[in-house]
C-alpha cells in the first residue's frame, strides 16, 4: 500500500479508538473527537484527489470505472457517518459512526488491490 494510504488508515485506527471510548462511556463524540475526524476526512480528501490524478497517468490495464467508483465512495463515508451520529443521540450512533470510520481503511486497500492487479 502508499504512504499515504497507510497514514490515512493510521489515522482511522487513532479515531476508532476514541470512539471505543466514547461508546463504553456511553457519550457521544464531541470536541476535540470530531476535530479529529475533520482531519480524518480531509485527509480522505487528499488520497482521493491523488487517486483522480494517478488515473490521468500511467494507470496500465486498472479498471478505470471500477477504481473510480470506489475513489469516489470513500470520501462520503466519515460525513455519512457523522450525519448518522448525530441523529442517533445513543451509543448506536457511534457505534455507526465507528462503523464509517473502519470501512475507509477497507476501502483504501481495496483501491490498493485494484491499482495492483491492473499495473
């Protein structure tokens, strides 16, 4: 996997730990938790923004409609997400929230998987 990809997973694990707390304190996430996640998705941004570019390069046999779809899902995940948490004031609200953030690293490696079997 990229560098950046492994960071942007780094990040999600950091996020997912701060939900874990918050839902064995029975909380929802606030302040400095969602600052985070900020990061998170901006930083989700910034792969998918490179994602784009790579596929204007040399991208071999990747399916371009394939890769695409999958570059352009991950960005909505963590907003989803927070939206989902917020109109759930429960622990299963961040328990969706959770749910978000741990599909972007999943998601990411299935972009890795794509880019490597076409190059």
């Amino acid at each position: 996997m990229d560098l950046l990809m492994v960071g942007v997973a780094a990040l999600c694990g950091v996020a997912a730990v701060g939900l874990v707390v918050e839902m064995v304190r029975n909380r929802q996430p606030g302040g400095l938790l969602l600052d985070f996640l900020g990061l998170v998705a901006a930083s989700v941004l910034v792969v998918t923004v490179w994602g784009v570019v790579r596929l204007f390069g040399d991208r071999g046999d990747v399916p371009v409609w394939e890769y695409l779809g999958y570059l352009l899902l991950v960005p909505f995940c963590i907003p989803a997400g927070i939206v989902w948490s917020h109109g759930e004031r429960s622990r299963g609200g961040t328990a969706a929230l959770l749910v978000a953030v741990l599909v972007v690293p999943f998601l990411l490696l299935r972009l890795h998987d794509i880019w490597a079997a076409g190059t």
